[in-house]
C-alpha cells in the first residue's frame, strides 16, 4: 500500500534543511513533530544514495520510534529492527542485508557502532542530551570516535542546553569542530571561575546562539500549531517488560496467572478478569509480578523532564492507587516536587495541592481521572499524560478540560501511554463509543 501520510509546511523546510549539509540539529520544542521528518530523511538517504541509518534513542522510545519509521517510510517490520537483544541475536541483524534501519540504545551504539555493516552511514540520534550530553563520560568518547566513520548526522533534542552550556559540546564538536577546537577551550571561553577554578556561572551566550543558528532548525509549539486551537491527542506506545507480557497474556488467555508462591485468579468472571489484566499493566508490583523495568514509567520521565527544561509543569492522570503511588515515589527519587489527588485525600488538602500547582510550587500533579475531572483550572500546563484510563468518556474528556480551558494560547498535548494490548484498545474503543453518543443529543 503507497504511503499517503504528508509533512506539514515547516517539516517539508526541515527536511530540506538536514538535506542541505552532511551534519545537523533539530532542536524544535517537544511535540512539534521532528521524527516524521528524519523518517523521510532516512528514507531519501535510501532511495538516492543506498545508506542505511542507525536511529540512537533511549529504550523507552524503540516501540513509539519503530513504529513512526515504519510508517514514514513504508518499510516493512523486517527492514527497521530493534537492537535490544542478545549479543547473538544482533549479529544476526548486522549480517542481514534486507535490514534499512538499526534502532539502538545509547549504550548499545557507544558499544557496537563499528559492528554494524558498512552500508550504514547516517545517525540520527533522538533525545541527544539524554545520551551524549557529558563530554568524559566513555560513552560520548565512543560517540566522538564514531563520528570519524560515519557521514551523515542528525541531532534531535529540544533541550541541548541541559542545565549547562558545556552540554552543547558534544553535539558542536562533530558538526564543526573549528568552534572551539578542544573542550577546555569551550570552557575557558564560556565558563565563569571561582577561585577554586570551579565553574559557577556561564558567559558569551551570543556566541553559542550564533553557533546553534547557523547549524540547526526548529521551531515552538506556538509556531507550529498557531492554526490550530484543538487538542493535540499523540497515543504513543510504550515497551512491556518481559515478565509482565508473559503474566498479561496468560490472564488474557486463561484468567489465571501462576506467581511463585500463589496464584492470580480470575476465571468465571469477565469483569474480574478485565481488572486483573489492567492491574498487571498498570501496577503489575501490586499483584507480586517483579519486573525489571517500566516502559510507561520511563516514558513518562522523558516527559516530565522535556516539560521541565522549559519551564512547564506536567499534569499526570492514572486510575489506580498503587500505579499513582508508584508515580510519585519515582518522582520524588528524582528531587521533583509532586503531590497527588485521589479519593484518600481530603477536599481541604485538593485546595491546598491546588493552589500550589497553580501558583508554581509544583512540577508534577498525579490525580485520579475521577477527582481531578471536575473544578480546577490548569491550563498552565503544556501536557496531560495519561498513563492508565478508565472506561468513563466524561472523565476521559473533563480531565483533559483541565489544561484545555479558555485562556490558552497554545494546543494541549495529550498523551496516552499504552502497551498495544487488547485490554487498552478495547478502553479507548468504549470511550469513543461513549463520546459520540454523547454528541448526539447535545
């Protein structure tokens, strides 16, 4: 089947821009759409010149990227493979000449980039100042060696200066290293000193612009959606550990999951069965599944931390109490300031969080769909994530009321977290049921 799907005008000039020169940035704001033009990108590199790509990300983007390439590109599931496996496994996909994309964790390509075959030639790397932000770590050494090989760059971030300019390094350096020519020259340059030779301070931000300009696009969500008042809904499918996936298809297929020490039961009941499915996939320590990683969980932090870099708080919904409780643990591990509403906490406490996530004294707000639908004015947030959902339309479409109120300037991103599971796709298929239904006597 052709593949009809278009860039919008700003993508079609950014993809002409990464055509014009062997290296590149974009470093567009969040949800402006930058993968679908390196998708294309890739896909021109393949039809004009024969060059594979390895497209480097974090782990939990694999599902949501695989796909979006997938799509963009018209290449089948055979052509855009995930290196997420066993040594063996991997150099069986090198050795595959049929394959066109190699995705890749930071790691795996700081590791393997000389593994993979000579035909790949461009990198395009997602989430940058996740993966190569810090000049003496071994894994930017192994990604400067890299650059020596390969010909072809594109670097994807909204937030490349992390805190610090020197976090910008990394990315000039290989596009044009004549800037700075060393990193202590970059610091000496832009770096304010005590007098215990510590940075303290950061200096000459014209020149670092300057720098960036000449060498990357981008544009804001201000800019890119400026016609556009609805809601931005962006379903993005996230990875399951294994351990989960196995216990999940076994309640789906047979009700009953069998733990070390007990059993999960849930036959002679469809509704019983439907929870315990949504248990495991929302909160699957709740139940004594362990896993070893969470892809809503690690997902979700690359949110919060893109909302962060530029100022905004994020507003978090999940149906189950263990799943908020877990939110919130993990945000606090990271030193945010988080607060929770659901049906424990008192209407005096609810005011109380209210005005401090209104008044800026919170980065993340995790509620219930069922507390938070109603009442509150948040529209200054730039996100609503959902990482669990409940079957009601009216709460699904109140809660995203929340940020999307009158006074915005810009369109609400919503973001539904999902695995792809049967259980999810069913949810959404019953809220949408219910919305139109709902239209039709108002």
């Amino acid at each position: 089947m052709e593949n009809k799907l278009t860039l919008r005008d700003y993508q079609l000039e950014q993809l002409q821009y990464h055509l014009s020169a062997d290296r590149t940035m974009n470093l567009s704001e969040p949800s402006t759409g930058k993968t679908p033009t390196v998708c294309v990108y890739m896909k021109i590199k393949w039809q004009k010149e024969k060059k594979k790509t390895v497209f480097v990300m974090p782990t939990s983007l694999f599902g949501k990227n695989r796909e979006e390439v997938i799509r963009w590109t018209g290449w089948s599931e055979d052509e855009v493979v995930r290196c997420d496996c066993t040594p063996t496994k991997r150099k069986k996909l090198y050795a595959d000449s049929n394959v066109k994309c190699f995705l890749m964790s930071f790691d795996c390509y700081a590791a393997e980039w000389n593994l993979l075959p000579k035909d790949v030639d461009v990198v395009v790397i997602d989430e940058f100042h996740l993966g190569f932000s810090t000049h003496k770590s071994k894994r930017t050494r192994s990604y400067y060696v890299s650059s020596r090989r390969f010909k072809y760059f594109i670097i994807m971030t909204g937030t490349l200066i992390d805190g610090r300019y020197s976090s910008a390094y990394p990315a000039i350096t290989i596009i044009e290293p004549r800037y700075y020519c060393t990193y202590e020259n970059f610091l000496h340059y832009h770096g304010i000193y005590n007098k215990y030779r510590k940075i303290v301070a950061w200096r000459n931000a014209g020149k670092l612009k300057e720098i960036l300009k000449r060498h990357s696009c981008g544009i804001t969500v201000k800019e890119a959606y400026k016609n556009r008042k609805e809601n931005i809904i962006i379903h993005e499918k996230c990875d399951m550990d294994p351990v989960q996936k196995e216990a999940y298809l076994q309640m789906e297929k047979d009700a009953l999951v069998e733990l070390e020490d007990r059993f999960i039961d849930a036959r002679d009941s469809g509704g019983v069965k439907q929870i315990r499915c949504r248990q495991i996939l929302s909160c699957p320590e709740h139940l004594g599944i362990k896993v070893k990683s969470n892809g809503k969980d690690e997902s979700l932090m690359i949110h919060i931390e893109d909302s962060l870099a530029y100022q905004k708080p994020v507003l978090v919904f999940s149906v189950f109490e263990a799943e908020q409780n877990r939110i919130v643990s993990l945000c606090e591990k990271k030193g945010l300031r988080v607060a929770l509403i659901n049906g424990t906490v008192s209407s005096k406490k609810r005011s109380e969080i209210d005005a401090d996530f209104r008044n800026g004294k919170l980065d993340v707000l995790v509620g219930s769909p069922s507390t938070c639908s109603i009442g509150f004015n948040w529209e200054h947030v730039d996100k609503v994530i959902f990482v669990s959902c409940d079957y009601k339309d009216s709460t699904y479409e109140q809660a995203i009321a929340r940020g999307n109120r009158g006074t915005r300037e810009t369109p609400l991103k919503v973001y539904l977290l999902e695995y792809g599971t049967k259980v999810e796709k069913r949810i959404m298929e019953i809220i949408e049921r219910k919305s139109i239904e709902s239209q039709k006597v108002h």
